[in-house]
C-alpha cells in the first residue's frame, strides 16, 4: 500500500498569511493526488485534483502542486472560513490512501 | 445539482450487519463510481471500496474484502455497502461519494452527509 504523509499536523496562522501544506507518499504517484477540505461534523469536500487542477468553484487563493512524491497545498491568503482539516490522497492504485490530515486553526 | 444522500444512523450489535444506502441525483449514475469511505471518531479518513454500475465492477480495500459488498440498482441511482460481521472498531461514520471515474477509483466528489454506524453490545 501507498503510505501517505503530511506536515505540519496542525498549525495556527492569522487572516492574510500564506499558508503551504506538504503531502509526501511512499513511493512514485506521478501527479494522482488530490486534496480535501473538511470541517467538523461535515463531509470533506475536493479542492485540487491531479495534484494542480482547482475544482469548479473551489476558491483561487487555493493551489496545489508537484508531481512523483512531493506535493504541496498553498493557501495563498488565509480566510476565515478556511479553518478545518486538510487531506491529500493518491488516487494512483489501490488501496487509495489518505494522509492523516493537517488541522488549520485561524488565530 | 448534484447531490448524494445517505441512509440514516444505524445502532448494531457485534457480529451483526448493517447494510447503508446512497442515493445520487443531478448526474448520470452509470457514468461514474461510487466510492465508500469511513472516519472512526476522532480519526482520519480510510478508503473501504468503489463499484461502478456501468459495468458493475468493483474494487475492494483488502482489508475489508471478506465482510463487504457494495452494489447498485441502476433503477433508482442507488448504490448500497453492507458490511458484515461488525466489530466495536467499526464504529465509524460511513460516506459514500461520486468517484470520477467508471474505469478505477480516482478522487472523490461530491460527498454524502454521512452515515454513523455504532456498534455497540
């Protein structure tokens, strides 16, 4: 199975910061990832798909990139609304696999 | 608009079933997979299965491949996972969400509200 990694688990940042989010997976996805935003008590919902593409209606300050292993979330300008938990997920084999998320609080 | 509602909260005893339903509107059902997803309180998100009704593949997580079966009824855009045997560490909330694609599980999107399944003697 592909593992997946992310850092930081949990961060703290104020409206206006830039905001980047790394995914790691465990061997080569080309660019088969995908990242996810969920707040508490909701369903998460896709943000980037094939590590770079914005999903329709899905904020521009958000932006994903990388290819192979290393990849990266950018919020280019934090919202308030953007408090939640983040998650990437590769898409290139089975077992699709999940990082165990990054926690976004807004102080 | 696209939308993906699921059954409601089951309560189960171990070593009993739960079968929960899906139902899609706003797209094609048989043009695109069925994902199901669970989250454990507390904890993150893990990729059970997928089914496609275009041709009724599946694609089964192996860790869950003797107690699940996912299906569809193309009839009401409706796709189901019942997951047998249930233990305490089933206790979960159960999404099932539209996968991109009919071939192979890819990413996910929209999402159901969830179901929470509790098993619990």
């Amino acid at each position: 199975d592909i593992q997946m990694t992310q850092s930081p688990s949990s961060l703290s940042a104020s409206v206006g910061d830039r905001v980047t989010i790394t995914c790691r997976a465990s061997q080569n996805i080309k660019m088969y990832l995908n990242w996810y935003q969920q707040k508490p008590g909701k369903a998460p919902n896709l943000l980037i798909y094939a590590a770079s593409s914005l999903e329709s209606g899905v904020p521009s300050r958000f932006s994903g990139s990388g290819s192979g292993t290393d990849f990266t979330l950018t919020i280019s300008s934090l919202q308030f609304e953007d408090f939640g938990t983040y998650y990437c997920q590769q898409g290139y084999s089975t077992p699709l696999t999940f990082g165990p998320g990054t926690k976004v609080d807004i102080k | 608009q696209i939308q993906l509602v699921q059954s409601g909260a089951e309560v189960k005893k171990p070593g009993a079933s739960v079968k929960v339903s899906c139902k899609a509107s706003g797209y094609t059902f048989s043009n695109y997979g069925i994902s199901w997803v669970r989250q454990a309180p507390g904890q993150g998100l893990e990729w059970m299965g997928w089914i496609t009704s275009y041709n009724g593949d599946t694609n089964y997580a192996q860790k869950f491949q003797d107690r699940v079966t996912m299906t569809t009824d193309t009839s009401t855009s409706t796709a189901y996972m019942e997951l047998r045997s249930l233990r305490s560490d089933d206790t979960a909330v159960y999404y099932c969400a539209r996968d991109i694609s009919v071939a192979a599980p890819n990413w996910f999107d929209p999402w159901g509200q969830g179901t929470l399944v509790i098993v619990s003697s």
